[in-house]
C-alpha cells in the first residue's frame, strides 16, 4: 500500500474545506502528508494492539495472535475504519489485523474480522466448480448490476479477473480468492478485493484484506498466516456439523459470488456481485466524493500511484 492510498481516505474528510474554496486552492503533497499524519497521531492517540489468546466477539471464534501481528478490538477497528479511513459505521466489525509494529498509516495491509450466522456451508461443490465459468458469471452479474450501482450514486465497476484464483483447502475449510476491479474513475489503476473464508458449523468467519493492487505480493504472502490465526470453538467447528443443523442453503461458489445475497437473488434469474468491501475498502471512499477524488488526484499529478 502505497502512503498515497493510505492517505487517500483521510484526505478526503480533509480537502472538503478545499473545495468550498475552489479546486485551484490545493495543499502540496507535502502539506496533505503533514496534515494526515497528524490527524491520524490524533485519530490513534488511544489505539493500542493486542496478542496472544482473544476471544473474537460476537463469535464462536478464538484468535491466537502471535507477535507477527497485530490485533486490533472492535471498538479500536471501528475508530480505523470509520474515523482515521472515513468509512461508514459498521456494526459488523469484529477486529482487525496488520503487521506487527507498524501503525495503520503505513502498513500495506489490514484484514477485517466479521463473523456471518449463515448456518452451515455445504463444501460439496469446491472441487467441482468451473472458477473460470464462475468468473464469466460474475463479470455478466457485475456488468447487469452497474446501472442499479449508478442510480444509488456508486460509480461503474468493471470486474477485470481473478487477481488469485479461488482455492479451497478440504482439511482446513479455509477458502482464498481475490478480484481484480476497476472503476470508472480509476484513471486505470485496479483495486485489489482479497478475500478470505474459514467455514464453521454455524457460520463464517470473514477476513477481509484492504490493501492497494500493488501490495498483491504482500498480501498473497500474509494471507494464509493470517487466516491460521484464527480457529472455531470445540463445537462449533466444520467437523462439528450433524443433521438438523441450521444450513445456508449454497455452497463454496455462492460464496465467492456473494453469499446469502447471490442465493436468494439467483431465484429471480439475477446474479448480483454484494460488494461488502464498499464499507470495507477505504480505498474506494473517493468514489462516494467525487469532487474530492478530483482535487486529491490534482494533488498527486493526476494519477493514484506508488
């Protein structure tokens, strides 16, 4: 993750007074930096990282951090996310994580924790699925979507491809994949959606990686370990399953596709991509301020780069 795309999102809160001003009067790359960092000193001032054994909230998870990593509780995750990234409250959110010592301003990634109560996920169809077919599905879904996205005031999407194929481990019941998008007023530069699932008895656990396109190679390396980090409680684990219990009603494919949302709307012959990371990924915060996305593209010569 570039400083840029970190700075993006608190920049966007900070240039409003910009464009009250005029689009002419723009701090220096400088100055935004100075002015971030400050504003995140504050913003994190009693924001401090856990380890060892956690009990993940609101969830029949336990999270074994080691001192690779950072933890971060929902409160903590939530003052990241909504007040330092800009996002809008989420409720949901159960903690985050990110290398170990670095603070959220320069890390190349943080993961988000949430848990669905989904019921069970049937993994009958990992081994079977045609991805590429999937993909191909997908892309038509996004494609049928993007008039819905522009009239509630989201911009188009174009879903580009697997930035990693999806892979399913049957012993772990983790499941990996990630997309490569881009949007409209990207100026072309693709934003990464790496997602990852652990599969339980009577849910899963979401982790979510926010990270820019370029930090793809960090984030691939990291994942695995970080999805390790966590495991469900005795009895509430894939194994842990009998008949009877309440079940999801789709399998491993739906779940990339979108989940509970994709199931239902598949009765409707639609196939809807839930974009989750919109309230996830602070870096598509500039795409709800387009004006602001215009002065902080002019501040760094046009383009959202390294």
């Amino acid at each position: 993750m570039s400083k840029f795309v970190t700075a993006l999102a608190a920049l966007c809160v900070l240039a409003l007074p910009v464009l009250a001003q005029g689009e002419d009067e723009t701090l220096t790359p400088e100055e935004a930096e100075a002015a971030y960092r400050a504003y995140a000193e504050e913003v994190l001032a009693d924001v401090t990282p856990d380890h060892g054994i956690i009990a993940l909230e609101r969830s029949p998870v336990t999270l074994s951090v080691s001192d690779d990593y950072d933890f971060y509780s929902a409160s903590e995750s939530r003052t990241i996310l909504e007040d330092l990234w800009g996002n809008p409250e989420d409720t949901n959110v159960l903690g985050m994580i990110f290398p170990a010592g670095l603070s959220p301003v320069d890390a190349s990634w943080g993961a988000v924790l949430t848990y669905e109560d989904t019921g069970y996920v049937t993994d009958d169809d990992a081994a079977s699925t045609d991805y590429a077919q999937l993909l191909n599905d997908m892309q038509s879904g996004t494609r049928e979507s993007n008039a819905a996205r522009v009239r509630q005031g989201f911009e188009e999407v174009q879903l580009v491809g697997w930035a990693v194929p999806p892979s399913y481990d049957a012993e772990s019941h983790r499941l990996i994949w990630a997309k490569d998008l881009l949007f409209a007023s990207s100026d072309g530069t693709h934003t990464l959606n790496y997602d990852m699932r652990l599969l339980g008895r009577h849910g899963v656990l979401s982790v979510n990686m926010v990270a820019a396109m370029d930090a793809l190679s960090d984030v691939r390396s990291a994942g695995p370990d970080v999805l390790a980090l966590a495991s469900f409680n005795p009895g509430a684990t894939y194994a842990d399953y009998v008949k009877g219990d309440k079940t999801a009603g789709y399998g491993v494919a739906a779940l990339i596709a979108g989940g509970a949302g994709v199931a239902v709307l598949k009765k409707t012959g639609l196939l809807v991509i839930l974009f989750a990371f919109l309230k996830k990924g602070f870096i598509l915060i500039p795409v709800l301020l387009a004006g602001v996305w215009r002065v902080i593209r002019g501040l760094f010569g046009g383009k959202a780069s390294s």
